[in-house]
C-alpha cells in the first residue's frame, strides 16, 4: 500500500471489524467484568493507535495479521478468564498437563507479535545494520516488553487483591512470572526464525510500491 493512499489496508479494515465485533459479543456476559477489562485493554489501545498511523506507518499484511490473532487471543482469555477457557482444557487434557495452559498461548503471542513489529520498526527506520544485532535487539524488546506486562499484572495485584487473581491466572504455579516470560522469549525467537524471509519480502514489496 501506498503511504499516501487515502485508503486504510484491508487488512486493518477487515480485521478491525472481526476484533469489534468480537469485543462485543465477548463483553456481553463474560465470566467477570473486572476481568475482561484488564485482558481487552490492550485491544482497546492498539487498535486506535493502528488507525491513527495506518496513512503514514502502514504495517505489512504479516504483521496486520498477527497483531489481529494476538487479539483474539486476548479477547478469549478476556470472555473465559484464562484459567477458564475450553481451548485449554483441551490441551490439558491432550498433553496430560496439571493446569490450563491457555495463558501461555497469550504470552507466546506477546512474544511473537512484538518481535515483528520491532523487527519492522528498526529496519524501515533504517535504526540497525547487521542480522545479529537486529535480532539481539527485537529479543531485548521483547523481553523488556514481557518484563513491563509482568509489572502491570503484579500492580494490579497490588491494587485490586484477591480480585486480580482472576487477571493474574497464576492457577498456583509459583514460578508463573518466569514461565511467561520463557514463552515470550520462545514466542520471539520463533517468530525470528519462522517469518523472518516472508517478513523481508512484504516489507520489499512495500518499499518497491512507495518508490
């Protein structure tokens, strides 16, 4: 997409559409309001910011399309309560594992999601040369990222007590904080070396249409 075009990408339109309506029909009656509101919040951040930049800093397909799962992701965990949701049920029954997994999907996805858009932000802006410094730096924003959500949630903790336990989804595991870290790292180390040459292409293409 040109960065001049007047037009939003589809892809920001279509998925915006899919993540509303989801919001909506999530937000009806989810399992606990206070909940819900902490677990979409950062959907109802993200989602103006895309809008407010998609003229002059549109994304590639790839990266649109991720940040949209990552929020359906959050929007489930948000509706069930992570602890709570039938996808991770499943899972723990499959894997044979002790708890509901669901929130480590969530916290794969935060890994994931930022190492793509860092990786893109730092080579369109041009801000780092070398493919080894380039990674180092995406997995240090992705752990700074991941470190900083970790505050969030034990603020949280702080502020609403019990009633955060819910937000936290610790489901008893004392090591839950090191665990969702571990899978944001292993969330952006994936993302660095599954995507990275599809990621490459789109953001030539996207040069190639601007020029």
């Amino acid at each position: 997409m040109d960065a001049s075009s007047n037009q939003p990408p589809r892809m920001l339109l279509a998925g915006s559409l899919v993540v509303v309506l989801l919001l909506a029909v999530s937000g009806f009656r989810p399992f606990d309001r206070t909940t819900w509101l902490l677990e979409i919040f950062p959907v109802l951040i993200i989602l103006p910011l895309l809008w407010a930049t998609c003229r002059r800093f549109p994304l590639t397909p790839l990266l649109y399309g991720c940040i949209f799962i990552h929020a359906l992701v959050l929007v489930v965990g948000g509706a069930y309560s992570y602890a709570r949701v039938p996808l991770g049920f499943f899972l723990a029954d499959l894997l044979d594992l002790s708890r509901n997994p669901y929130d480590k999907i969530g916290h794969f996805f935060q890994g994931f999601v930022p190492a793509l858009a860092a990786r893109e932000i730092l080579l369109r802006g041009r801000h780092v040369r070398g493919k080894r410094m380039l990674a180092f730096l995406v997995i240090c924003v992705v752990l700074a990222i991941s470190a900083a959500y970790e505050l969030i949630e034990w603020a949280a903790a702080l502020a609403l007590g019990q009633g955060a336990d819910e937000f936290l989804g610790t489901q008893g595991d004392p090591w839950d904080t090191q665990s969702d870290m571990f899978l944001a790292l292993i969330g952006g180390v994936t993302a660095l070396l599954l995507v990275s040459r599809l990621h490459d292409r789109q953001l030539a293409q996207m040069v190639n249409s601007e020029g």
